[in-house]
C-alpha cells in the first residue's frame, strides 16, 4: 500500500483562495518532500521538510508536519489559475527503507479564474 | 542549463520486442530512479542507483532492468514487454540519498505496448 497518501483526491477552488491538502503516511520517516506536476509533464520539487521540522514556508507555500499524527499538509495561499497542477507528497521509509521515495496518489487542484 | 533527459518521450511497440528508455542528467548526481505512473495508482518507483555499478530494487521491478555504467546514465530496459507496462515512465536523479534530497524528473516517457 502506499506510504503517502494525499486528502482530497480533487479540489476546486477561486482564485485568489487559499488551498490546502493533506499528506497522511504509516511508517516514521526521515523527510517528506512536495511535489508538483502539470498534467503529462515531470514533477517538480516544491518542499522538503525534516522530521524534526514542524513547520516551513516558500514564497506562497506552508508545509506543516505533525510526525505525532503521521500527517503533512500544503497550504497555497492567494492561489493563481497558474497553481492548477497536482499536488504529490513524497516519503521515505525512514531507518527501513531511507533511501526510497514513495509517493501518493496526488491532489488535483484546478484553481478558477 | 541542468537537466534530465530521457528518449523516446513517446513509444508504441508491441509484446515482446525489446525496447531500452535512455535516462541522462547533466547535475553529476548519484541517486538515479525511474518511476512509473497509472491512474489511480500515482507514482511507484521501479529501480534506482546510489551510484555507478550500484542498483536495487524499488516497488514493482518485475519485467524490468536497469543499468549504471555511467554516472550520467540509467537506461531502462524491458526485455519483453507486455500490455500491462503500458504507462508514463519518469526518470529523476538527486545529489546524495533520494529521501534526503529534492529530485529532478525528466520529462516523461509514455510508451504503449499493443
């Protein structure tokens, strides 16, 4: 089954809301990584954050992580009919299995204009 | 500028010829992976590299091989490829450990076997 496994499978949205989506794993992990992905194109990296980390910020982007309840989430905040992609959250398997990645299923975001 | 490539970024075959996806980036990283995607399935990752001549298995290897010979290169190879491999396959590689650092993705690969 997969490590990360992303809540709402879609969300639809107006510009200039805030959007957010969450990130839920069952093994303890070393980082969590957010991605993201234009329909049919590569990923991009957005966030990486540790697991001693609770809490990171990029541009428009907030990323907490709570490792207590083996949860992430991704706020976009004042989103743009640009930020219309899916959303991959990313984790490794921490002491078992660090130096591989699994990602969920991704959170569809269309932001409206 | 710094990239990773990958040809062909589309393939129809059919069952059972032999088919090789070249994956190269020009960053000098490590860690090479390839993924797969499927709806409903997302990414899962088939192989990766932690270095030249070091490779292991990721989720679902089976009906595939990969190589390293080279640092730059992590070609993909299906030595008989079936209908059930028909997907988007994505190449990525990172400086150090995949999990502790972000990764490059390739443009993709969406093969079709008939």
């Amino acid at each position: 089954s997969q490590q990360g496994e992303e809540d709402p499978q879609a969300l639809s949205i107006q510009e200039g809301e805030n959007a957010t989506m969450n990130c839920s794993y069952k093994t303890s992990i070393n980082n969590l990584q957010w991605y993201r992905q234009n329909s049919g194109r590569g990923l991009v990296h957005l966030i990486l954050i540790r697991s001693n980390e609770r809490e990171k910020h990029s541009g428009r982007l907030r990323v907490t992580l709570d490792t207590s309840k083996k949860s992430s989430s991704l706020l976009i905040t004042a989103s743009r009919a640009a930020d219309t992609a899916s959303y991959f959250c990313a984790t490794d398997g921490g002491e078992t299995s660090g130096s591989r990645l699994t990602f969920g299923e991704g959170t569809q975001l269309t932001v409206n204009p | 500028e710094a990239q990773v490539t990958q040809n062909p970024r589309y393939l129809i075959t059919v069952t059972g010829k032999k088919l090789t996806v070249t994956c190269s980036q020009n960053m000098n990283h490590e860690y090479m992976s390839w993924y797969r995607q499927d709806p409903g399935l997302g990414l899962r990752q088939i192989y990766y590299s932690m270095n030249v001549e070091v490779t292991d298995k990721g989720d679902v290897p089976e009906g595939y091989k990969v190589s390293r010979k080279e640092k730059r290169n992590f070609p993909l190879i299906l030595e008989s490829p079936s209908p059930n491999q028909t997907s988007l396959y994505f190449c990525a590689s990172s400086s150090g450990v995949g999990s502790y650092n972000e990764q490059f993705f390739g443009p993709g690969t969406r093969l079709t076997v008939l």
